[in-house]
C-alpha cells in the first residue's frame, strides 16, 4: 500500500509534513535530514526539488533553491541519493514537491519511472494545470502508485475545492494565506473560519495547512480545523543557520518542539 495512504489511515489528527530542500545546504546532505526527520517522528516528508523560478515559495526557500543548484543538485542527481533509500531502513512517507518544467525536462514518464524505482509515495506540482493533468498525468501517476495533491487558497471557491478534491487521491494542500511561503501567518478569524469553511465541506482526502506555519503555536491553530500542518521555511532556516555536526540533534529539536504534548 502507498505508504501516504496508510499514514492517513491511521493518523487523522496533528500530523506533521515538514519540507526541505534536496541538496541543501551541501550537495549530499539530503538523505541525512531525511533520516534525521524520520528519527525525529515527522509524519512525512517533502523534498523539494531546487527550481530557479520558485513561484510560490517565498525568500527562504528560493534562496535554498539557489544554493542547491548551486551545489549541482538536479532532478537526476536527487534520483541517484534517493537510491535504496527503502533499503536502507528509510520508511516515511516521501512528497516530492517542485515545478513542471523540471519534470517535463527530465520527461514526465521518466520522472515517475523513477519516483516508483526510489520509493516516493506522492507529488506535488503547483504550476500543473489541474486540467492538464487530469487529461495527460493522472493515469502515469496511476500507474506509477504516485498520489497528486493540489494547493487551495482562501480564494479558490467550494465547487473548485470539490473539483480539486475529486482528483486529488493524497492529500488537499490548504495555503493559509495569499502570498509565498514564509512569510508569518496570522492565524486570525478570517484564516481561522477559512479552514473551517474548507472542512465543512466535507472532503474525501485528508487537509494539511501550509504557508508561514513555524511554531507549536501556529501548527496546534493551524491544525485545529484539518488533519494537520506543513512546516517548510522555518525549518530551512534551521539548516540554514545550524553547523553540520550539531544538525542531526537540531532536527530532533525542532521536531519535538512543533509537536503538540499529547493530552
């Protein structure tokens, strides 16, 4: 079974997606925060994939983008460090989460070819037209066990919400405010009756919040009307400012600081 959708089969509450950056902040240090986020207890996990024109992501991660093509990451070299991955004891449900011409690059075939080959579990495109999608990608996706989650803003009405929601099969990407990533969100009335709204709806796939999500106090809040929340910039920050040999313990920090005290 997809390990995406065994996780919410069994967790339907503060689950915790955090992102990082493949490549950052040194070439091969992906598969280390990887396993450093599955020790820590991430529910799952995000790799971006470095992209030089990082539409919906905001300073922080374009900047770790930069970084990481500066490294030499690409689509290939990422493929090659996520080899064996599973074999090597790497059981989180794995996101890769990028931009279309990257994989139209690399050829969209190709590119679940190989996301089935590493064990990755689903992905996450923002820039895909979901029309395009629904008519080119969704039987490779298929056939290539790989789950589609598509973002929902504030903005997006509840029939494209139930359109999104009928053709996504892994989870619904709830942006928790206009703009890119990082910035800080408030988690005000309006954010706050925004989920809400959002879970009346009813869905079929499980909701994780993002965008400026950053502390145990915006993940409890943003967690409180969905399944649970994504925490990308604040934790690039933290690999950003944190030295190599103390990285793994930091990991293990932010992560059991973010997670709510089980009542």
């Amino acid at each position: 079974m997809n390990r995406l959708t065994k996780l919410f089969q069994h967790k339907t509450a503060d689950v915790l997606n955090v992102y990082f950056t493949a490549g950052f902040p040194q070439l091969n240090d992906t598969v280390p925060v990887l396993r450093a986020l599955q020790e820590a207890g991430a529910d799952l996990v995000e790799i971006g994939m470095p992209y030089s024109d990082p539409v919906a992501d905001g300073e922080t991660i374009q900047r770790s983008n930069q970084q990481a093509l500066e490294n030499g990451m690409t689509v290939g070299k990422l493929f090659e460090q996520l080899q064996d991955i599973r074999q090597q004891g790497i059981t989180v449900p794995i996101l890769l989460m990028g931009y279309l011409n990257p994989v139209v690059q690399f050829g969209v075939e190709k590119f679940c070819q190989h996301c089935q080959v590493v064990g990755i579990d689903g992905v996450i495109l923002p820039d895909l037209p979901l029309e395009v999608y629904e008519r080119e990608y969704r039987p490779l996706f298929a056939e290539y066990g790989l789950k589609a989650v598509f973002l929902v803003t504030p903005q997006t009405s509840a029939a494209r919400v139930r359109q999104l929601d009928a053709l996504a099969d892994g989870f619904i990407y709830l942006v928790a405010a206009a703009g890119t990533t990082g910035a800080q969100t408030d988690m005000n009335a309006d954010v706050d009756a925004y989920l809400s709204r959002t879970k009346a709806l009813g869905l079929r796939n499980p909701t994780l919040v993002g965008f400026g999500i950053s502390d145990a106090a915006s993940f409890a809040a943003a967690s409180r009307h969905t399944t649970g929340a994504i925490i990308g910039s604040a934790f690039i920050r933290l690999l950003q400012q944190t030295p190599a040999g103390e990285r793994t313990a930091a990991i293990h920090d932010f992560v059991a600081g973010i997670r709510p005290v089980p009542a």
